[in-house]
C-alpha cells in the first residue's frame, strides 16, 4: 500500500503510525471499479447506510425500552408519546426494517441477474446469504419486542417449528423459550440477541467488503475488467451515483415514515400479546411470507420446516448450481426469461403467506414452492450446459469505442 | 413483461375473490387528519371528548391518555386542572399506611370505569369493552371501520337469531356485538350548535380516539412535508453533481 503524500501535517503524522488514511485513500480512491456499473449497484451501499441507520436508531430506543411481559408495550408507547421525537425515532426504525429487507432482496435479485455469485466471487455471495440470515434472525427478534398480539403470536408460532425435530423437538422449544410458553424469559433473551445480532452483522459486511474489494465490483456486462480504459476510481464517480441514489431512497423511505408510517405493519400488533386470545389470522411480517408459504406448502410439519430452511439453503448453493461459464444476463436469452418467472414466483409466494391455507392458496402454493426449487436444482444446472449464450463483448469499452472508432 | 403483467392481474383476481369472502367492509369517510396536509379539527376533537366522557367513559378506558394531554385538542391548563378535578384517583398510601381518594391532576391517567378486566366483563354480561385508546390503530379499516361499528345498528336480519344480550351490527366482525347502540340522536348536549345526530356524534368521537391513538400524527405530517422539501432539493443538487462529475466519462 504505497501511502499517498497527505497535504496536511497532522494527517501526515497519524498516517505514518496508524495508515487509516492510505486506507481509506486506497479503498475508496484507488480503487479501480467498472465505469458502466448501472443504479442497480447502488443498493449495497443503500443496504449499508439502512444497517447504520437501524442501529442508531435503535440504540436510542433501548434507553426508553423496558424488556418485561408486563411493560414492553406500555414502554413503546410512551416513546411514541412522551419521548421528545420518539414516534420518529420508533417510525424510523420500524420502518427501517422493512426498507432494509426490500433494498437486500433488491440487492440478491440483482446478483442472480448479473451472475454476480460466479468464480471468484462465490465466498463474497455467501457472505451475503450469511447476512440474510442473520438479518431475518434479527428482525424476527426485534418484532417481538413491542409485545403486541403478533408479536406473541408469531413468536411462538416460529418458535414453535423447532418442535417438528425428531426426539429433541420439544426439549429444543423448551430451551428457546427459557419455560413452557413464550414469556418473559424469551422476551429478554430475544431483547439481549436483538442488540447483539446488528453487531455481528456489522462484522460480516466487513468481511463481504473485504471479499468485495478483492477482485472489485462485477459489472452489467459480466466481463473482467481488461485495463484501465475499462475503469474508474470509486470516489467521485460512484460516491456521487451512490449519494444521489441514497437521495432518492430517502424521499421514498420519508414518504412512508411521515405519511404512512403503518403501512406494512399488522394492526395486531397494537392490540397488547394476551396468550389467552389467538388472532383470526397470525401473519408474520411481509419479508418472511414467501419462506412461510413454503412452509406451509408441504403437509408434513419436519418437512415443511426443512423445505423452508433449504430455500435459503439453496442459495449458499448458487454458484456451484449455476453452471453456465457467462456471468449476465444480459447474454443469456433462456435464463433472463427464466430470471423473471422466478421474480413472479416469489411475488405469488409472499402472496399466498399472506392468506389463510384454504382452497386455491394451497394448491397455487405447492406449485410455486415446487417451482422454486425446480428453479435452483434442476433449471439453473441443466439450463447452463444447454443455453447458447451470444457473443460476449470484447471489452467493457469496447461496445462504447466502437462507434467512436467508425466516426474516425 | 407480458407474463409479468397477466401474473399482477392473476393475483388482484385472487385479491377480489378473497375481499369478497370477509364481508362488509366499512364505506370511507372523510376525515380531517387524512390526507398529506390533514390536522385534526379542535371543534370536532373537543366535541367528540365531550361524546367519550358521556356516552363511552362508563365502560371504556382511555388508558394511554394523561389529562395533561387535553393540551392537545386545544385546552388551555385551567381546563384540565377542572377537567382532571372532576375525577377521583385512588392514591396513597398516606403516612397512616392508608390509600385515600383525591382529586384528579393533570399528571394522572385518565381515571378507567373499572378495576380490572375481570370487573369490566362482570359489568357487560361477561363482554370486555376494550381500552380505546389505540382502536383507530389496531383495527383493520381504523377509523372508517369504528365509524361503521358505531353506526352500524341496523334491524336484525330475518332469519338471524342473537344470542342473549346481543345487538347486530352491521360491521362488527360475526355481526353479533355484546355492546349496546351506544350514541342516540342528541344523546349529548353540543355547546357549539352542531346538530347532535348519531353520525355527527360517531364522527367527532372516532377523531377523538384517532387523536388518542396518536397525539404526534399533527407533528409527524408537519415535519414531514419539510423534510421532504429538503430531500427532493438537496437529492436535485446531488443529481446535478453527480452529472458534472460524471460529464467526462460517458
Ligand atoms: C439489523 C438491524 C436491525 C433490524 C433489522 C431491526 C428490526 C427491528 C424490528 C422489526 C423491530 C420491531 C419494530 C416494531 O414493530 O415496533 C425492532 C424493535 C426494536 N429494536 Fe431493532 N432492529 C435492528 C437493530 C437494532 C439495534 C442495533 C438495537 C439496539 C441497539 C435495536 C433495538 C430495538 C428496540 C429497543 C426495539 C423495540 C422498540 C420497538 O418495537 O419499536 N434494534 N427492531
């Protein structure tokens, strides 16, 4: 890491004894990145600054939180009331939550259009499901804290899937709550892992950057970098693209904060958790809809569970189930159609989660779930070997050059 | 795309067909805190206190309102001092290790009609009036589906038998509601010369119980709108720059 020569003295000093600022000279000025990325990069530094913004946010809500059965609702009402901004601060982070999951699905749908996974990506893809799924654990965590009727109910309606295991089952659900039904005891272990879970989170995106910053972003084209005609360094160019997408973003995440704060939300939810009174419908919140159609796809409740773990599962998979040698798309005619049934597929999913398994749900639900493995085990696999794929470009540039070249 | 397209049309199919399964949904009303720019109205907020502490406050609770809260539908602190005053709040205990009943403040909780559920369902025929202060939140259809329950006494169907000390309503879920109609046509005097009909009354309490559900939704909009006058600037100038920056490389 050759140090650049910092202007100002102090910086100089520091530099020479703790080199953050080559670092950050190198990582962000260096650093050579495609120049045709399009506004569908944007969504992992958008997904970042949503990690950030969910942290700050919720540290401020545990100074004013109360993790007890008896007051944890009472408590995030008082926020939403008597806290000086703390309907904001509760609205954000509320919200938070579901912009976060919509920027991350975003995010992997993009990689799996790109072929983003493929050699020598493949660690920084699963780094990626590692987030997923660390992300899940923590927003399922911090759904129950307000202690409203879904947040009990959904509680121990997941909690309660761990029951399905063979022998150990019960032993495990027992363990997970801390007693015989979820309580108190589950309330203040979900409250302690709520906090703790982000952090961790924090130190894998670091691994996913490192991982990231190894061979530098893949591109629309899916083409290797050839030179440095075909690049640009990160700061101004996506620095600028990234802050302008970041705007956008914000417009769309005020709107809903400001005007339609409950808009994903359950009005269950503002109902107090009474074990005693089961909701008509327990639905659990909208990011998880599509894992619990698939877990409700399956008649047998072990194998429901395993199905809805492997459709996560499938994707640490990915790149060894993909065996086409072309990255995008963009140059793969069957498989872009077949990008696209997948979308569909995960949209009709969320949307039979979201209903009562009766009459056309179900079977529309055991379809889709077939579908959805059809699609990683069979399709992607298969598809590879067959698909003639056009012809790539020769160069990042070059689709630009050309033209250029023919005027002279 | 044109898969994508007739799978969108595939699911609002689904959508119409699963609404049309759960029955009446309550018609929208308008409201004056609906909308980017809405506020509730004072007249109608202190109206429809008047309508909770007459015709509502002897079964439901407001449990999440403090008096001082009155502040926000326009009353000054000599009222709620009164308004809390006419209120007895158990206290104590006093030096002699007893509790006493005094006078309410302003820093009380508004006083509930009960000691605890099980007293509530005991004075209802062993129905629960629920606390009102989140219900224009925690139900689905919020303020229009109140307006329809209060609202919604309509004549028994033929055919329909009710149980016991039952009332049917039109929008309650499974029609049959332990709570009697609880608004009559001027039920409740108005200080204001409006015309005290059911729907009026029904009207003024939901926008009390909406304000009650959430006191900041005023603070929340106003914010809001600024906020997003600075976003939509300063995410222009981000675009600006960004376009200069990128100038030469396209
Ligand atoms: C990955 C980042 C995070 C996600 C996805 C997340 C998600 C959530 C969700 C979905 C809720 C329920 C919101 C509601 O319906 O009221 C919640 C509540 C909460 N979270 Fe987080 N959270 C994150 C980070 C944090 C952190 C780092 C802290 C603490 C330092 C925290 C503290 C809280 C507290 C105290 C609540 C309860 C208050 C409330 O429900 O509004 N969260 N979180």
């Amino acid at each position: 890491m050759a140090a650049p020569a910092f202007k100002n003295g102090l910086v100089r000093w520091i530099d020479h004894r703790l080199p953050v600022f080559s670092f950050l000279h190198h990582e962000l000025h260096d650093y050579p990145s495609p120049k045709n990325l399009s506004y569908w990069w944007n969504f992992g530094s958008l997904a970042g600054i949503v990690l950030v913004i969910m942290i700050v946010t919720g540290v401020f809500l545990a100074m004013h939180y109360t993790p007890h059965t008896a007051y944890a609702f009472d408590s995030v009402e008082r926020i939403m009331r008597d806290v000086n901004y703390g309907w904001l601060i509760r609205y954000i982070h509320m919200n938070g939550a579901s912009f976060f999951f919509i920027i991350v699905y975003i995010h992997i749908f993009r990689g799996m259009y790109y072929g983003s996974y493929k050699a020598p990506r493949e660690l920084l893809w699963i780094l990626g499901v590692v987030i997923l799924l660390l992300m899940m654990a923590t927003a399922f965590m911090g759904y129950v804290l307000p202690w409203g009727q879904m947040s009990f109910w959904g509680a121990t309606v997941i909690t309660n899937l761990f029951s399905a295991i063979p022998l150990v089952g019960d032993a495990i659900v027992t363990w997970l709550w801390g007693g015989f039904s979820v309580d108190n005891p589950t309330l203040n272990r979900f409250y302690s892992l709520h906090y703790l879970l982000p952090f961790l989170i924090v130190a894998v995106v670091m691994l996913h950057m490192v991982a990231l910053h190894r061979f530098g972003s893949g591109n629309p084209l899916g083409i290797d970098v050839k030179g440095p005609q075909d690049s640009i360094p990160f700061h101004p160019y996506y620095t600028a693209k990234d802050a302008f997408g970041a705007g956008v973003f914000f417009i769309a995440f005020a709107g809903v904060v400001f005007f339609s704060p409950n808009l994903f939300g359950e009005p269950d939810n503002y109902i107090p958790a009474n074990p005693l009174v089961t909701p008509p419908h327990i639905v659990p919140e909208w990011y998880f809809l599509p894992y619990y159609a698939i877990l409700r796809a399956i008649p047998d409740k072990l194998l429901g569970v395993i199905a809805m773990f492997g459709s996560i599962f499938v994707l640490f998979l990915l790149p060894w189930l993909d065996t086409a040698r072309v990255r995008s798309a963009k140059f793969r005619p069957t498989y872009r159609k077949f990008f696209w049934v997948l979308v569909v597929d995960c949209i009709v999913l969320g949307y039979v989660g979201a209903n009562p398994p009766e009459g056309w749900f179900i079977l529309v639900g055991r379809i889709a779930t077939a579908y959805y493995f059809f699609h990683f085990l069979i399709l992607l696999p298969v598809l590879g070997l067959i698909e003639r794929p056009l012809p790539l470009p020769q160069s990042i540039s070059a689709p630009v050059l050309k033209p250029a070249e023919g005027k002279a | 795309m044109r898969r994508l397209i007739s799978a969108v049309a595939l699911l609002l199919a689904f959508g119409a067909a699963a609404e049309a399964a759960e029955g009446a949904k309550p018609p929208a009303q308008h409201w004056s805190f609906s909308g980017i720019f809405g506020t509730f109205d004072r007249a109608s907020l202190q109206r429809g206190f008047q309508v909770y502490k007459e015709s509502c406050a002897a079964c439901h609770a407001v449990n999440m309102l403090f008096y001082r809260d009155l502040k926000g539908i326009g009353y000054q602190e000599d009222d709620i001092k009164a308004i809390a005053a006419q209120a007895k709040v158990m206290d104590g205990p006093n030096d002699a290790g007893e509790m006493f009943e005094r006078a309410g403040r302003p820093s009380d909780k508004f006083v509930r009609p009960f000691a605890n559920e099980n007293a509530a369902r005991a004075g209802n025929n062993g129905a629960l009036p629920v606390d009102l202060s989140m219900v224009t939140k925690a139900r689905v259809g919020g303020p229009d589906y109140v307006y329809g329950v209060l609202t919604g006494y309509v004549q028994t169907p033929a055919g329909v038998t009710l149980m016991e000390g039952m009332n049917y309503n039109a929008y309650f879920p499974g029609h049959q509601i332990a709570m009697p109609p609880p608004l009559q046509a001027d039920g409740v005097p108005y200080q204001d010369g409006t015309k005290a009909t059911v729907e009026q009354q029904a009207k003024d309490v939901v926008t009390f119980l909406a304000w009650a559900s959430e006191p900041t939704l005023e603070a929340r909009k106003q914010m809001g709108i600024k906020v997003l006058l600075f976003l939509i600037v300063m995410t222009g100038i981000l675009y600006a720059a960004k376009r200069k920056v990128w100038a030469s490389v396209h």
